[in-house]
C-alpha cells in the first residue's frame, strides 16, 4: 500500500527536477519514488551482503582448526612465526 508524504525542496532544486522529469516524460513523484525504492533496495543489498560476509567468516574460523581459548593473547613470536623459519 502506498502512502502519501510531505517533503520540503529548495524551489530551485524543484525546478530542474521538474524539467529533468519533463525531459524523460515522467513525474517527480516518480523519479522521488524511484529513488526511494533504489535507496531502500540498496540497504537490503548492502545487509544480505554483510550477513553472508559475517556467516563465510564463521565458517572459516569453524575450519581453521585453530584452538585460542576464550583468554589467549598473541605472543611476539606468534606474530613473528613465519619470518623467524
């Protein structure tokens, strides 16, 4: 269901927007709309990719075979392992 909203716009801003939505034979409704549903879709996008990152994050750690502990800390020569062989 659609709602209807209220939105302030610099009369210049409005202007161009108008003659933009002239020049593609549409509304500025529409290109509002548009644009809306761009940004929303763009945050869903942005989420599902973050939750696939974090979730193939996981998995790696699950694989790693690496066992820290909850309390362990890296050593200097932890960090260092492969350049001191």
């Amino acid at each position: 269901m659609a709602k209807n909203i209220t939105l302030s716009v610099d009369e210049e801003v409005l202007k161009k927007v108008r003659i933009l939505a002239a020049k593609q034979d549409t509304t500025v409704n529409a290109i509002v709309r548009a644009h809306l549903e761009a940004l929303a879709g763009a945050n869903e996008d942005r989420e599902k990719r973050r939750l696939e990152a974090l979730a193939n994050l996981r998995e790696m750690s699950k694989n790693s075979g690496v066992k820290l502990g909850k309390n362990y800390k890296f050593s200097r020569e932890d960090a260092y392992e492969e350049r001191l062989r």
